[in-house]
C-alpha cells in the first residue's frame, strides 16, 4: 500500500512538531516532551522514604507500583512546589525509570513546530545551566521552557551521592 502525497506530507508535518505538556512553577512556564511522559495525576501525599536521596520527597503508590517523586522547585534549586489543589504529579519514565515531577499546575499541550524550539542562551549554556534543553517562543505570551527530563535524573543522582559523603 503506497502512501498518497497528501498522506506523506502529514507524515512529514507530524515529524516536524513536537507536543509539549506546559505547567507552571511559581509563576514560569516549563514543559517536557510528552514522548517521556506515561500521565499526569492530581497531587498527593508522599510517604518519605528514610536515606533518600535529598532530591526525593518520598514514594506515592500509584496504580500498584511503588514511585518517587522529585519537587520540581527543589530540583531546580527554587522554593518547593505549593501544595494546593492546582498541584500535580507528572509520571515520567526515561531509560526505564519511573518517576513522579511534583509541579505547581498542568496547564496544557502545546503543539510547537520543531523548528520553534530554539536552544537556551549561550550565556546560561556556557555557565553549565542545562536544567533547559531548549526554549519556546510564543506570540504574545512568555516563552516556555523546556527541561532536560536527564538534567533533573543527573540532580537527584547528586544528591544521592552527597547524602552518602555525608553518611561516612
């Protein structure tokens, strides 16, 4: 079955756009690739885990299975994400790994063409900043920032290694 030329160039549109799930954290918005995202459920109590790494609030059970959940405020190095009925945990999985983003909102799933999403500036980039992957400008609106799922895998992975410099 051959594909129409209609078909192919929305073949070739589709590959060319990236969906983005936008939420808020004290005022700003950030988004992250809907690819690296299984869902978003409403905020919950988190029992805390004993030894943790700093960047680990706790675990939530969710559907049977046993998640962490990072503070997105925390792991950018912000005040923590305020606890409210706005709040939500974003279930990420990436390399085989689960895990729950507490953020201050879901607010929606932009559409953004691969071509808008610009690289963060030379200047934070140069600094070492690479909690952003990458920027979204919108008309009209403040751009959205688009955040390294890996970055914030790297921030817990440190903060696991400087609760055991401490333990010894």
């Amino acid at each position: 079955m051959s594909m129409s030329s209609a078909d192919s160039t929305a073949a070739a549109f589709a590959e060319n756009r990236v969906d983005l799930a936008t939420f808020e954290l004290h005022g700003q918005d950030f988004a992250i690739d809907v690819t690296q995202i299984r869902e978003i459920v409403r905020d919950r109590e988190v029992t805390p885990l004993p030894k943790a790494p700093q960047l680990i609030e706790g675990v939530v059970d969710l559907r049977g299975a046993v998640v962490p959940v990072v503070d997105l405020g925390r792991a950018l190095g912000e005040a923590p994400v305020d606890a409210g009925a706005a709040a939500r945990i974003v279930l990420i999985e990436v390399d085989g790994l689960l895990f729950g983003l507490r953020v201050g909102g879901a607010t929606e799933v932009l559409g953004a063409e691969a071509g808008a999403l610009e690289a963060p500036p030379a200047l934070a980039t140069q600094a070492g900043y690479d909690a952003v992957r990458a920027v979204v400008r919108r008309p009209d609106a403040r751009p959205v920032l688009v955040l390294s799922v890996e970055h914030i895998l790297e921030s817990v992975f440190r903060s696991a290694l400087s609760v055991q410099g401490e333990d010894s």
